[in-house]
C-alpha cells in the first residue's frame, strides 16, 4: 500500500504545474540577497584560504585527515549562514549560528595542529587566522540582529531562561 491509495490525506494540494512566477521572483531575489550579505561574502573567502591552504599540505594520512575536516568545516559556514537567513525563527538562527561558530573554532584549532605538526608554513596559517578574526566580529554583529520576538520555542531548553 503506497501513500496515494490512503483515503485519509488529500493530496490535491501537491501539484506538479509550473511554479509561480511571482514566487521563483521572490526566491531569486532572496537568494541574491542572502549570497551577498557580508558574511557570507567573508565565509566563502574563509573557504578560499582555506583551500588553498589546504593544497599546500604533503600527501600523510594526517594530512588527508586535515584536509578533509577543514573542507568541510569551512564549507559549512556559509551553508549555516545561508539556512539560517532562510527562516526567521529566533531559535532555528541560533541553532545555525552556533554551528557556524563551532566550524570556525574547529578550523582555528586544526590550523593549531598543522602548526604544532610543521605540516604547513605559518605564514599561510596566520592569513587563515586573519580571515576568522575578521568573521567574527561580523559574526557577532550579524547574532545581535536576530530578533528574539519572531520565535515558537521549541521546549529543548536553548537561547531562553525560562
């Protein structure tokens, strides 16, 4: 039995016409804005740095386990960026600032490890290590827009005291 023989549900609401013009309109607009905010701007030359930091790593087991985690830690912080601009819930946007920032602290610490390793030059380092300063303190400012009345707690606890 699949989904569509259920007689309970009505799936006359899921359509496979075109999409609104109005509505792709809305979405391309949000997504220019979104991919030229500052921050993600500063995000993705964060993941450029760290590429091509990356490259210049000989070919160890440890250094394809560097590789792989700075990859994906800094490709992550635009995404989490991104997801948390696409909705306006208080929490969900907190929830993806914390991930942005714990990304950012995990490549400020693998770089520590390729410096206390000698796998890099420490010159391409601190040019990694400039980048993040300067997120951060676009970071913060962009947390202290986030709009606390625009929220449904979620009963988990997070961002509230009571």
């Amino acid at each position: 039995m699949s989904l569509e023989d259920n007689d309970d549900y009505d799936f006359s609401d899921f359509s496979d016409g075109e999409p609104d013009e109005a509505a792709m309109e809305e979405i391309r607009k949000e997504d220019f804005r979104i991919r030229n905010m500052p921050l993600v701007i500063k995000a993705r030359q964060i993941f450029l740095v760290t590429e091509a930091l990356v490259q210049t790593l000989n070919e160890s087991e440890i250094a394809e386990h560097y590789k792989e985690a700075m990859l994906q830690d800094s490709i992550s912080i635009a995404a989490k960026i991104s997801s948390a601009e696409g909705a306006d819930l208080y929490t969900f946007r907190m929830e993806n600032a914390v991930l942005v920032k714990v990304a950012a602290r995990n490549l400020l610490t693998q770089a520590s490890g390729l410096k206390m390793m000698g796998l890099v030059d420490e010159r391409y380092l601190q040019v990694l290590r400039n980048e993040i300063e300067e997120f951060r303190f676009m970071f913060v400012e962009w947390v202290q827009s986030f709009d606390k009345s625009k929220d449904i707690q979620d009963n988990w606890g997070l961002f509230y005291e009571d």
